[in-house]
C-alpha cells in the first residue's frame, strides 16, 4: 500500500490538471475573439458598450427637420427678397442641391419626411419656439443653422449679447430634450460674415443691394476702410466667433449633438455660390456646399474636431 505522503501528491497533482484542464477549455470556450474582436463567450453585459459610453451617433437617420433662420429657408436663392425651401441645404428637394434630407433619404424620402420650421430673420431668441415645433414631428435628427441675424443689427452695439445668446440656446435644447428626448441635432457654425463682406463687395451690384439694409453692423458703407468701420466689422467677427463657441459647448454636453467643428465658418464661398440677388445669402450653387458639409459631418465615424 502506497505511503499516505505519496497517495496524498497524487491527489494533489490530479487536482492541479483537472484545474488547468478547466482553465484551458475556458480560454478556448470564453476568450475566443468573434470578428469583432468581442470574446465570443463573454457576458452580454460585457459585450454591451456600457451607459457610461453614452448613445451611438446613427449616421442614417430617418427623418430630418430643420430649424434656423433665413440661410436654411434659402431666401434670396431663387428670387429677389423671397423664400425659396425647396433649395434648402437641410431639406430642400431641387435635384442641383440635393439637401442633407435627399442625401439621406433619397428624394421621395425627403419629400414625406422632412419639415422645415426655420424663420426668415430669426434669431436665437425665437429658437426655442422652432424647436418645440421640430420636436412634434418626432423626427430622428434636427439641423439648426442660427445666429447670423443675431450678429447682423443695425448697428454693431445691438448684436445679441453673448450670454444672452447662450441662454436661448441652452433653453432650446431643453425644450427640444423635453419633447423628443432621443432626436438627435446636428449645429452648424453660423457662416463667416466678414468673408461674406469681402467676397460680395466685389459686385457693384451686390453693394447697391446692400444698401437697402441687409446686415447694416457688417456691410454699410462697404468700401470704408477707415478705422471705425474696421473697428466696426472687427466686432461683429468676434461676436460671430463668440457665438460658434456657445453652439460648440453647450452641443458638447449633450451626447445626442454634434456640432460642425466651424465647418461653416471656414468654409471659403466664391462669388459663384452667393445669392446673385444680395450677393451675401447662399444661392443654389451655395446651398449644395452646405449640404455637402452637413452630409460629410452626419455620416462620419466621428464628429468633427
């Protein structure tokens, strides 16, 4: 009979390969990789991203609505001082545009679901309003293009004031929230309007045109180059600047947003895409850049920088 010291490491080496024994078929039941690199015999709960990671941004939604001022009613685009929708960057249907919504729904899509609420003339201060609006439709994503007409005033000492500015974005978002909690909203930065000056006083038409009134605080007296009116479109730039950086943050804290990254803003319009009635607002040709950008930031992997 085998001494008790032998019988009893025995045992104890049997024990050590049933564990390994256990161990190996283990790694190869549970830490096998599926072809997404997630182990196949993982918990679902392990396979699941986690709420802290937040929603996933869907890059195909199925419904688009538009809230905004005149840019997204595409005023001056079609017409002299008119609205033209269906050449909107966000929802329009002309073919030569093909809108954010045609891109992402096709044509026919785009026609049965998609709603625009922008205002020509609006400022962030009628947002909310708009917002609660898009919210009726339950719509999947909501563009929002706001804030030049608060920059362009009569005169640069009546521009919104920035907190101000602030204030309504952030109640727009709230009322947005309240009503279709899991919309998503894609921001556009509001355009560069001192580009817009630069490119436009090019036309002697376009500055006649300006006379009228269109964005006194950037483009009266368009060929003054004294040091007030420098000083004067210097402000407005700022406050433009001011303005894309509330959209950025509080858009930042909202997990379904996604603002542009200042794609608008840097974006270089040529005489070709202006209005060739006011030579400012976008015309068609202006409307199918912008779509391409909202298309471009939509669809991607990763929002903007």
């Amino acid at each position: 009979m085998p001494d008790r010291s032998v019988r009893h490491r025995s045992r104890t080496a049997l024990a050590a390969l049933a564990a390994l024994s256990f161990l190996g078929t283990a790694a190869l039941t549970g830490c096998d990789s599926g072809p997404d690199g997630t182990a196949k015999g993982a918990a679902a709960s392990e396979r699941r991203p986690s709420a802290a990671a937040g929603p996933v941004w869907d890059r195909s939604p199925g419904s688009v609505a538009a809230v905004g001022d005149s840019i997204t009613r595409g005023f001056d685009a079609c017409s002299a001082l008119a609205d033209c929708p269906e050449v909107s960057w966000s929802t329009g249907t002309d073919s030569a545009v093909r809108s954010l919504a045609v891109r992402l729904l096709g044509a026919s899509g785009a026609a049965a679901r998609s709603w625009n609420h922008a205002e020509t003339g609006a400022r962030i201060a009628q947002l909310p309003e708009q917002m609660a609006l898009a919210a009726k439709e339950d719509p999947d994503l909501v563009t929002v293009m706001i804030g030049a007409n608060d920059a362009c005033r009569d005169s640069a000492r009546v521009m919104t004031p920035v907190a101000d500015f602030r204030a309504s974005f952030e109640a727009s978002m709230r009322q947005l929230r309240g009503a279709a909690p899991k919309a998503q909203v894609y921001v556009s930065s509001v355009p560069d309007l001192k580009r817009l000056w630069s490119t436009g006083r090019g036309n002697p038409l376009g500055k006649q045109i300006w006379k009228l009134g269109i964005c006194r605080s950037m483009l009266s007296d368009a060929d003054d180059m004294s040091a007030s009116a420098v000083a004067r479109r210097a402000a407005v730039q700022k406050r433009v600047v001011a303005y894309n950086g509330v959209l950025r943050d509080v858009c930042a804290k909202d997990p379904r947003c996604r603002y542009d990254g200042g794609a608008v803003f840097d974006y270089r319009f040529t005489g070709k895409q202006l209005s060739q009635w006011d030579w400012f607002h976008p015309g068609r040709n202006g409307q199918a850049r912008l779509a391409e950008i909202a298309y471009r930031n939509v669809t991607a992997a990763r929002p903007p920088a």
